[in-house]
C-alpha cells in the first residue's frame, strides 16, 4: 500500500518561491503517474503537474513555466514552486496512481483526480504581502 507524506509549505511574498516534497513508500513495482494537486476551500481540486515513470512532465497551463517537477531514485516527489503570486495559496497534495505503461501520458489523468491509489495529507501554501 502506497503512503506518502508532503512537506515544505509555507507562507511567502509574491515572487517567493518553495520546494515541496513528497516521501512515498510502498510502491509495487510497477510504473506510476505521480501528480500533484492542490485545492481551495470550496472549490475544484485542480491538477497542477505529473511526471511518468520514465520522466516525462506534464503541466497545467496555470503553472506552466513557474513550477518543476520530478523525482529521485529514492521514491521522493519534489514540486519547485517559482513566482509565486497570491493565486497559488491552496493546500497542496501529491497523489500517485499506478497505470499499465511506464509511457503512460499522465497528462489527462491530472483531471478529476479520480482512481488515484494514494493521496498525502496535504501541505499548506499560502503567498500573500
């Protein structure tokens, strides 16, 4: 069974930047789409990137070219949080879900957020003056 825990929120100026991470254990040995959403309080949880088990990288357009994900050999998640602007305040959660093919396009299994394995606890962002 999958576990995984973020860490890294925290509170930031516009501009500032983070570094989240997300410890998975338990992983099955198989290929995973490894995603991170984030939420707000009384709106649709949005998919915001997802890296395949061979690497490649998918991104929402509302963080297209401020945000970076990937991974490391140790099974931990990272999301490089760049420039970011009141707009990205929401809780953030790193979600894996195992798939067929280590080329598995995790790009539309960033919608909805259904049939995920695994979810973390979440980790709070919040950027404001």
């Amino acid at each position: 069974q999958v576990q995984l825990v973020e860490s890294g929120g925290g509170s930031v100026q516009p501009g500032g930047s983070l570094r989240l991470s997300c410890v998975g254990s338990g992983y099955a040995n198989r290929p995973y789409c490894r995603t991170w959403f984030r939420q707000v309080p009384g709106k649709e949880g949005e998919g915001i990137a997802s890296i395949n088990s061979n690497g490649y990288k998918y991104y929402a357009d509302s963080v297209k070219g401020r945000f970076i994900i990937s991974k490391d050999a140790e099974k931990t998640l990272y999301l490089q949080l760049n420039d970011l602007q009141p707009e990205d305040t929401a809780m953030y959660y790193c979600a894996a879900r195992g798939v067929v093919s280590p080329l598995t396009d995790c790009g539309p299994l960033m919608i909805g957020g259904a049939e995920y394995d695994a979810w973390g606890q979440g980790t709070q962002v919040t950027v404001s003056e």
